[in-house]
C-alpha cells in the first residue's frame, strides 16, 4: 500500500523567507552595531566639544566626549572602542600630544582613526602617529564628510 505525503504546513516556501528574513534581521544588526559605536570627542573648550558632539550626532552617530586626554584614555579603558576620534592638542590636564602618544603605545588603542581639530595646524608635526589634521576655524562640512567617511556602516 502506498502512502501519499502531504506536503508539510508552509511547504510553500516559507522556510526559505524565514531564513531570508533571518539573515536580512541579522545584516541589519550588524550595520546597527557598526552605526552604533560611538564618536569620541576630546576637547577642552565645552562650547566646541558640544558643538562637535551635535555635529556627530546629527550625521546619525553616537558621541561620547572628554574634557582632556585623560578623561579619554579612562573612557577608552573601558573598553568601549570609538570608530573615530577628534582631537583638540592644546587641554590641560592632558594635552593632544601625550593622548596620542598613549595611544601609540597600545595596538589597539593605536589602530582608532583619529583626526586633530585645532588651530595650530604647525604643531601637529610633534604627534607620534600620522593623524589627518583639520584647522580651526572649523568648516562644518568638512567634519560631517570625515564623520561620515571613517563612522557610516
């Protein structure tokens, strides 16, 4: 005796849009996750430091911001990777110069992409790393492109 099978519930190819919708949910995550790793703003004047962090997150990032290199490094020992660092040099506490040589020292701290915002353009020969520099006045434009260029999924 022969025995018919009937097709299984949703045999009309609803397992295979699960899985599409399974993988379509978890590259979606994924570029969330990426969007989601913050900007890291260190500067000491509140003014510029709250303008920039407006800046970031008006080109849809998080921000998180330091007042001087120190309140960045114990921010970056929390282990919460940036995707992007901007840097002012001259802060007390801890300036610009020492931050980066800090973070020169650890490979992954090292490997953050970081851009130094300051007026003084000729001094950022002294960085220990090789960091794209952006002179101050700042053209607000040309901050959104960076945000977008090292922050965007």
């Amino acid at each position: 005796m022969a025995t018919t099978r009937s097709p299984a519930k949703g045999g009309n190819g609803s397992a295979n849009s699960d899985r599409l919708s399974e993988r379509k949910q978890s590259a979606i995550a994924a570029s969330e996750g990426l969007r989601s790793r913050p900007v890291l703003v260190v500067d000491d004047d509140e003014a510029t430091r709250e303008m920039l962090r407006y800046l970031v997150e008006s080109a849809g990032c998080s921000a998180v911001t330091a007042a001087n290199g120190r309140e960045a490094l114990e921010y970056l020992r929390t282990g919460t990777t940036p995707c992007l660092i901007l840097l002012d040099l001259m802060m007390p506490v801890m300036d610009g110069f020492s931050f980066d040589h800090e973070l020169a020292r650890d490979l992954q701290l090292s490997a953050i992409p970081t851009i130094v915002i300051t007026a003084f353009g000729e001094r950022a020969t002294g960085l220990a790393r090789h960091l794209s520099v952006v002179q101050k006045p700042l053209e607000l434009e040309q901050i959104l492109d960076l945000v977008n260029e090292y922050a965007a999924p």
